[in-house]
C-alpha cells in the first residue's frame, strides 16, 4: 500500500467524514420544535438543514473509526475527543497500527504529539509537530476545512437535490432516537467547487456520486455518519499499481451535545513546525 495511495484515500475520507452515550434531550424523545423532527420534515430538507443544525449544538464529543484495505494489507485507525462546532477548535485521540497520537486544532493550526515508536520522528527532539493550515493550503493549493471545521461531513449537504435523499426508517444510537438516510452526494460537491479535483476523483471512484448514510436526532443533527468507497489509483501518478484499488470505511458518531471544550496550545519550545515539510510530501504525492 504505498504513500501516494492511502494519502488519496485519508483525502476522500476527510472530504466525505471529515478527521474525529446520551446526547442532551431529556430522553421523551420529543423536541420543543415539531419541525426539527426528521421524520416529520421532507427528507431532503432534513438532509438540506443538518450542518446548521449541528453546527448550533456548539460542540460535541466525537469517535471516528477508519478502515483502508489495499494489496491485502489493512490499516485501522480510532479516534475519540472534543469539538467546537463552530470555531472547529478540538482534541482528538487517534490510535492506529499500535500508536497512540494526541491531535490538538486550534485557531487553524493543528499539533500533533505521537507516542512509542513514533515519538522519534518529531524533529529536533521536540515532543508536539505543528502544521498551519492555512500556509499550507498556499503551498499546495488544497482547502483547509476538512480538518478545521469538525462538522464538515455534513457541510456539503445543503445543496443536496430530492433525488438524492431516501429515508430508511429510525434507529436508537446511544439511547437516543434517529432518523436514518441514505444521501446520493455528487463528486462535483466532494470537491467544494474545483473542477480539476471533480474530474480526479471521479475517475478514481468509477463514479459521478458517493452513497453517504446519516442518522439524524430528533432536532435535526448529525449524531452518525457513513462511508464507504473504493479509489482506483491514477495510471500517471502510481506506474505498475493500475490494477490496485484502496478501500476505506470510515464512521464518524457525536454525541453529548454542548459538552465543555478546553483546547490550549502546546508549549512553543515542545513544538516543531513540519508544515513545508507536509507541504513538500504532498507535492511529491501529486
């Protein structure tokens, strides 16, 4: 499984699910606005209203799971932290292939602190890596939400047509009631407007669209969100790899709506800012 693809895949992955017990009603299971109820609301418009629904909770716990297999081999990752909503200030824990990292946001920047084998890997001996996202969205032309902004998996959902939406009945997660769809989401809004990205991605997934699955509360907000997809690499960018594919899966939960955020950043002199050196790994990728 080489750089160049899981690096494709992660990509998606953070476009569609974005990279993250009982919420707050008062488990009556009835909310003070009859229309925020999914299942009473149009499908699409429930769909359509829930990124500024989630977004209006503030904050959230969140875990994320993620699974990519390719060449055989599968690689795991499981996350679980904070989120402001709407400043995407957040704290997440990640652990994967035996490594615990601790990932901090924080006013567009992101530190991460890794542990065991790892740990070396940070340079200067420093204990934190810090990349600034929006100096390295100008050096390799790539957006910066899908990692500052926690409630992006539902962002580019609000231009979402009829067509796409089907309602597939409620479920309860975590003792709190749901509303499942199941979202036909075209590449052209995975892509946030760039053409160029459109095109790529729709030749890697064979497609023009990506079924998502969403659960929604009964006050319209995300509380799950899946996906599932298959890249096929680019012939000119992976020579000799035309005929391997990266599957990932990835499920993202919030819950406990409103908890309390505390976020503060790393100690400059703990820290070491690698963001040229992700910016120049990306290049050599593309």
């Amino acid at each position: 499984m080489s750089k160049a693809q899981i690096g494709s895949a992660v990509a998606v992955l953070l476009l569609a699910a974005g990279l993250t017990g009982c919420g707050s009603e008062d488990g009556s299971g009835k909310s003070g606005d009859a229309q925020a109820r999914p299942s009473a609301t149009p499908p699409v418009r429930a769909v359509q209203d829930a990124y500024r629904r989630t977004t209006a909770a503030e904050s959230a716990r969140m875990t994320v799971s993620t699974e990519v297999t390719a060449e055989g081999r599968t690689l795991t990752a499981d996350g679980k932290g904070v989120a402001d909503l709407e400043d995407g200030t957040s704290k997440v824990t990640i652990t994967s292939a035996g490594t615990t990292v601790e990932q901090r946001v924080l006013d567009g920047v992101v530190y991460q602190k890794p542990t065991g084998k790892q740990r070396g890997s940070v340079p200067g001996g420093k204990i934190w890596t810090k990349i600034d996202l929006a100096r390295l969205a100008k050096q390799n032309r790539s957006g910066q939400s899908q990692v500052s902004d926690p409630a992006e998996p539902v962002r580019y959902l609000k231009g979402i047509d009829s067509d796409d939406v089907t309602r597939l009945g409620t479920q309860t997660l975590d003792g709190t009631r749901t509303t499942h769809y199941r979202v036909s989401v075209p590449v052209s809004a995975l892509a946030q407007g760039d053409a160029g990205k459109a095109q790529e991605l729709r030749r890697q997934l064979g497609k023009s669209s990506l079924p998502v699955e969403l659960w929604l509360d009964d006050k319209g907000r995300l509380r799950q969100e899946s996906v599932r997809l298959t890249l096929r690499p680019l012939k000119q960018r992976t020579p000799g790899k035309e005929n391997t594919a990266v599957t990932s899966t990835t499920m993202l939960r919030f819950t406990d709506f409103g908890t309390d955020v505390d976020v503060t950043a790393p100690p400059a002199k703990d820290t070491a800012d690698v963001t040229d050196k992700v910016a120049k790994a990306g290049a050599a990728d593309s």
